[in-house]
C-alpha cells in the first residue's frame, strides 16, 4: 500500500471549513478499487490522506485531490470579491 498526505493551510478557520466541506462529499463518489481518500481539518489546516495499492493511482489520486481542492480555493475566492 502507498499513500501520501496533503496538507493544506489557510488564513482562517472559516475558509478551511468550506474548503473542507467541498471537497469532503467526493469521497465516496471518487474512492475506487485501487484508491481512497480520507479528509480531516484541524482548525485552520485541511488535511488529504491518498491510499493506492499502486504509484501510479497514487498519482493519479493525488492529482485528482489536488485539483478539487484548487476548484474549492477558487471558488471561495470568488465569493469573497
């Protein structure tokens, strides 16, 4: 098994949460025979651990969480301007 852990840090509790709640509901719809995903926050930080039984869906899971985190960063900017 491999796995990784991305961490993510903010400017306030209240942006991490929904950066958190965003992306929280993928992880059933994502999760696959060779991947799975847990997300935790801690205050100000969100935290993605990517399991995969191989390299390659560990990259291919860490990207994916990767790019919904970003869509979720985006998308709280937008409501903030």
């Amino acid at each position: 098994m491999h796995r990784t852990t991305l961490t993510f840090s903010y400017d306030s509790v209240r942006r991490a949460a929904i950066v958190e709640r965003s992306v929280s509901v993928e992880i059933g719809d994502i999760a696959s025979d060779r991947t799975a995903a847990s997300i935790d926050r801690d205050g100000s930080t969100v935290t993605v651990d990517v399991e995969a039984s191989d390299l390659v869906g560990l990259r291919a899971g860490q990207n994916t969480w990767l790019s919904l985190v970003e869509v979720a960063e985006g998308v709280v900017d937008a409501a903030n301007r």
